[in-house]
C-alpha cells in the first residue's frame, strides 16, 4: 500500500473552508476579496450595486485554503434584481464557515448595519468585523468605532483595514483561517475563481461602463458576452459583446459624440481582459435597448444570473 504524504499533509495539518464577505454596498467587499487573493476578479467600481453574482474565489497557501464567497450588498430591494441579489446574499450567511462583515469607519450605526446585525442573530457562524477604509480617518478615531460596533453583535474578531491601500490583509487571513476546519483542499492550488472566462469579461466590460458613465446612468446596464473565438495560434482572442440598457436616451450617452464613449469603455475594458486571458483582445462592442429588463425573470437568467436566486 503506497502512502501520499501530500494526501496527509492537506488532510492533517491544513485548514479549508467557507468564508463570505457581506456588508452595505460599495463598502469596499470587492476591493478587499481582490487584494486577499492577489488578482483581480471581482469589479469594483464607486457606484453601489456594483456586483451582482455570488463570486467565488480562491486563496491558497501552506496553511490551506479559503474560498470566498463575494456577495452583492444587502439592501432593501426595489425590483426583481435588486430581491435577487439581497436573496443570495442572506441565504449565503449559513453556508460558510465565517462571516467577514465589512463597515465604514463610524460611530453612527445607521438602519442598514442594524438589518444586517439582525440577520447575523440567525446564525450560529462567527463573524469577524472589519472596519473598512481606516486610511480616510485618524488612528485615535479607530477606537470610538470599534466600540460603537461592540454595542450591536459579539463578534468573533474586530479587525481595523484598509481594502483599497492593502493594509492588514495579513491579520484577516490569519483570523479566518483560525475559523476554519481542518480538512483537505477544494481546489487545485492554481485556482483563483470558479467564474468562466467569458462571465469574468463581461463583468470586467460592465466595470468600466460603471466607471467611465456619469451618474444619469443607472444601474440599469447588464452585458452580455455574444462570442469569444481564439484564433488558430492562441495569440489573439475575438469578443463580441453587447451593453444592454433600458433606455434609448441612455443608449445614446452610452455609445456618445461619434461613439467616442462606447470606444473609451471598451479600450479600458480590453486590457484587464488581456490580463486574464494572457493573449491579445480584439474587442467589439454594441449597445442596445431592452426596457425594464431587471423586471423579467427571462432577461436576468439570460445576462447569467441564477432562476432559482430570483
């Protein structure tokens, strides 16, 4: 009988397991998941709302593995999106090992922290807090803060960071693996997310829409990745994709003057996809209008979101 020590080593001494990464929107949850596991996977953007499908991505290391569940905000939802996204964010809580609840760094714990407060009293995992964004305030604040939070939930750590300047990345990936069980690992070492390549383009597409419209655009835009063609070679990727909105005015904004807006979002988007896919990108992009389209059933399965979450 032949033994694997690399069988016993990732089942004896190595950790594995579950953790979410939940909070109000644009609180940093998507900044913070990227700087963890070393790469960008999920899109950021200064607009909440930003991400819509459950991300999971991968961080591995001698001690074991952390899968992280990215989830979009906890909000009070205002259409069949919006319930969607709320729905598979609570309904993850009790799928993890731990909770990482990220917060803005205040005393003034508003009605959407107390939601989310109730909702963690529902479940038995341990939640470590993290006080987000502490580069944009003084270190004696830091404590006031800690404090103010003590006072709503017992939470398993607290933790002061900052996602967009990487600071403290370490103490949280030692906090959660402390969480964790004991147990092989999931995933191959090399693996950084369970998301196809052509759902990662078009997120990283509708990024860069977010990014680059002005605020008379809301969150009404969805993309929608037609084809992706390798060429003989594998040295030059084809994508053809599609800006679905709801409006035509919007449309008209989002493709602008001689369609210099639609030509600055896809050259921003085409060089995070050449990152990804390590090849060049020859990148095509069309807009349409397709109204109320976060109110059908069909249309959100159709742009990748899950029936069953709806």
């Amino acid at each position: 009988m032949n033994i694997d020590l690399e069988d016993i080593k990732n089942s004896g001494n190595t950790k594995s397991g579950f953790a979410t990464l939940i909070g109000r929107p644009n609180v940093g949850k998507s900044t913070l998941m990227n700087h963890l596991v070393g790469q960008k996977i999920a899109i950021t953007s200064n607009k909440p709302q930003t991400t819509r499908n459950r991300i999971q991505t991968v961080y591995t290391s001698d001690r074991g593995q952390i899968v992280f569940l990215d989830t979009p905000g906890i909000h009070k939802a205002k259409n069949k999106l919006g319930e969607y996204m709320v729905n598979v964010a609570e309904r993850t809580l009790n799928e993890v090992d731990v909770i990482l609840w990220l917060v803005e760094p205040t005393t003034f714990i508003g009605a959407g922290e107390r939601h989310i407060a109730e909702q963690l009293k529902k479940t038995s995992v341990p939640v470590i807090l993290i006080i987000n964004k502490i580069d944009t305030v003084k270190k004696e604040e830091i404590l006031k803060f800690i404090d103010s939070y003590r006072v709503i939930y017992d939470f398993a750590e607290i933790i002061p960071a900052s996602a967009l300047r990487g600071q403290h990345m370490e103490e949280i990936i030692d906090a959660i693996f402390k969480y964790l069980p004991y147990g092989p690992r999931f995933y191959d070492e090399d693996t950084v997310t369970d998301q196809p390549q052509r759902q990662i383009a078009a997120e990283m597409i509708r990024e860069k829409a977010l990014r680059c419209l002005d605020e008379e655009i809301p969150h009404g835009i969805a993309v929608a990745i037609d084809s992706m063609k390798e060429r003989p070679g594998g040295r030059v990727v084809d994508i053809d994709a599609t800006i679905i909105c709801e409006r035509d005015s919007h449309k008209g904004i989002i493709i602008g003057k001689g369609g210099a807006m639609l030509k600055k979002i896809g050259s921003a988007a085409r060089k995070d996809i050449e990152n990804m896919l390590e090849a060049k990108v020859n990148l095509q992009l069309w807009v349409k209008v397709k109204k109320d389209w976060r109110d059908s059933d069909f249309m959100i399965k159709n742009f990748g979101y899950d029936k069953k979450e709806i």
